[in-house]
C-alpha cells in the first residue's frame, strides 16, 4: 500500500501484527496488560494486573534505554510516542537494522517529529503528526529482514519518563524493500559565508525523502533567500537547485501576508509546511524560530552511488545584496539506502542539542 493511500487498504496479506510498549514490551502474542511492576503500579494497587500497570518507562542519566528489539523479518509502521517537552532535545532516538551496530537513524526526538525547539505545534503530514499536547506519532515505513531494535538515550543528568508504543508487522518484506535512515546537524551558528550541509557522505541506492529544519534567525529581516541543493552521484555542480528557502518548503514571498494579517503565517499540509513561527517576546526570547519540513513522498529524490544535499543561509543587505546570513540550522534529513548503516555526522551530545 503506497504512503499516504488507501489504496490496497481491503487486500488480506499474510503477516502478523504486533505492538510493543510498557505494557508489552517484547511484543508477544498474549502479554499485554500483564506487568505487575510499573510507573503504573501505585496507581493501580487497588485494581492490580491489567489496570495500566505500566504505562511508560523511567530512563535514568545518562542511560539508553530499548524501546524495541524485534526479531525476524516485518516492518514498523507507526511510532507514538510522548514525553515532556523539556526532554524533546536532550533524548535522541536510534534505529538499527538487521543486527548493524551501527544506527541508520539518529535524531534528536524532538527534531525526528519535526519539534526541534522544545514547543508545541500541530503538524499535520503524512508521515509526521504531533498532536495536542505533544503527541509525537510517526508513519515512515521501516522494513526490516532479520532484527529491529530502537533504543532512546537520555544525555541529561535527570530522569525522564517516556510514554510510547510501536506497531508493526512481521511476515515476508518486498524485495527491494530499504532502510530508513536520518542524519541530524546543526550549525550554531553558521560560519560566515557558508552553507548548511543537510546530508552528506550516505552510499546508494536509495531515495532521498524528507527534510525538517529548526531555523534560528541571529539577524532582522528577511532570512530565506539561500537555494537547497541536490549534489547526485558525485556530481560538483548540483543537478536538483532550487529559488529559496521558503520556495522549498512550499511557500512564496516570504511566508509573509503583510502586518495587517499576522505577517508570518503557519501552515501544515501533507508534504510540506511551516507549523511553527515563535516570535520574540521582547525580554528571554531574543529572536525568530521557525519549524518547517517537506517531505518528498510523491517527489522522492533517487540516487545511484551517493547524494549530497545543502542549504545556504540569505538575506539582504544594501543595494540589493544578498547577506550570507549565521543563523542557528539545526536539519533532519530522512533518506532510504539499502546500505543497514551509512555514513553519518557525530551523534548529538547535549550541549550540542540544548535550545539556548
């Protein structure tokens, strides 16, 4: 069934579906709502097994907890998830595949479900919803053959406690079938006269299909003239070159309607948007955020060997220049290889996540 279609939505398949969370953590046949201990469990003393024992998990400082580890082959389908909004930028979430010790894809959580600065806002796209009031759900397809296995990290020095499930399905995967992967960067700030690099180093084939960026702007005025770049295949000049930012994400002059109308304008749609537009509020919150994806399902961007993807920052200075802008890019991009693992940036630390 295509991603986003119901298409094919009545055929019977033969697969079996599973789901994972607190109260089933390994997914089995029959165990649900069986935990005896829990975050659940003084609540539910008066009630005992099967009353929402153990609803979530407590992940310590410093520690990695698995959220799943499934065996044989299937495909994750849908990954809610939710926990306080101070914790979106110091967890990251890991996937790997096939029994890889190395991550396919690695992402602050917040910023995975295109949340990168630690604030509530609706999206409403076909692989990412965040819902009221910080219900984090995902619907990338994520096959796999031989194993899958998510864990979350905690880079704070306090406890957090995480709230999630994970459905998928276990039964023959398409041939064919690739591997979800992320790269998360950021640039705080960005050095003079340079771009953003949104994806780098990663080995085909695959299709490149999504891209979240938290934009911090550090200079007045307009701040999304930069073009997006698609490098394929090892190519030095960009055969994929877009008009700007905004033209990017699917907007037009700014993403402005003029002062009478609330300037800056939010937007959620299914591929594309920019859900989230927070203003200074002239004392701590010094200056403009913005939260934009788009997301290539019907558009994928394919690659043979490799793929190279960047974004410069620009704005306007006098005489109708552009200024190299150094803002603060933090991007996600979403990509499927048929590599389990590729190459991908540091992992985020805390210091390098932490929203100041």
């Amino acid at each position: 069934m295509t991603l986003g279609s119901l298409a094919g939505i009545s055929a019977v398949v033969d697969v079996q579906s599973r789901s994972i969370s607190a109260e089933n953590p390994t997914g089995e046949v029959g165990q649900g709502g069986r935990r005896t201990e829990g975050t659940g469990a003084h609540a539910a003393r008066d009630l005992g097994q099967g009353w929402k024992v153990s609803p979530s998990i407590e992940i310590g400082p410093g520690e990695t907890a698995t959220l799943a580890d499934i065996a044989g082959s299937g495909c994750i389908t849908h990954i809610w998830l939710t926990t306080h909004r101070d914790n979106w930028r110091r967890l990251v979430l890991r996937s790997y595949w096939d029994g890889d010790e190395a991550p396919a894809v690695e992402a602050p959580v917040g910023d995975f479900f295109c949340s990168g600065w630690g604030q509530f806002a609706q999206v409403n796209s076909l692989p990412v919803a965040v819902n009221p009031n910080g219900g984090f759900n995902c619907y990338w397809e994520m096959p796999f053959r031989e194993q899958a296995r998510l864990t979350i990290e905690n880079t704070s020095d306090e406890k957090v406690i995480v709230y999630f499930q994970v459905d998928y399905w276990l039964g023959e995967v398409a041939e064919g079938s690739a591997y979800l992967h992320t790269q998360w960067r950021r640039s705080n700030p960005l050095p003079a006269q340079t771009v953003h690099t949104l994806l780098d180093g990663v080995e085909g084939p695959g299709h490149y299909v999504g891209t979240y960026i938290a934009w911090g702007v550090n200079s007045s005025g307009w701040w999304g003239e930069g073009e997006v770049k698609f490098y394929l295949d090892g190519e030095e000049w960009p055969t994929i070159c877009g008009t700007g930012t905004e033209d990017y994400f699917g907007g037009a002059w700014n993403f402005d309607l003029g002062p009478d109308r609330g300037g800056y304008t939010e937007f959620s749609t299914p591929y594309l948007g920019m859900p989230q537009v927070i203003r200074p509020d002239g004392q701590y919150a010094s200056q403009m955020r913005f939260g934009m994806y788009r997301f290539h399902l019907p558009d994928p961007v394919r690659f043979r060997d490799s793929l190279k993807v960047d974004v410069q920052a620009l704005g306007w200075r006098s005489g109708g220049r552009y200024l190299p802008l150094q803002d603060d890019i933090a991007s996600t991009a979403f990509f499927y290889s048929t590599k389990t693992s590729t190459a991908r940036p540091d992992a985020p630390t805390h210091d390098a996540m932490e929203i100041c």
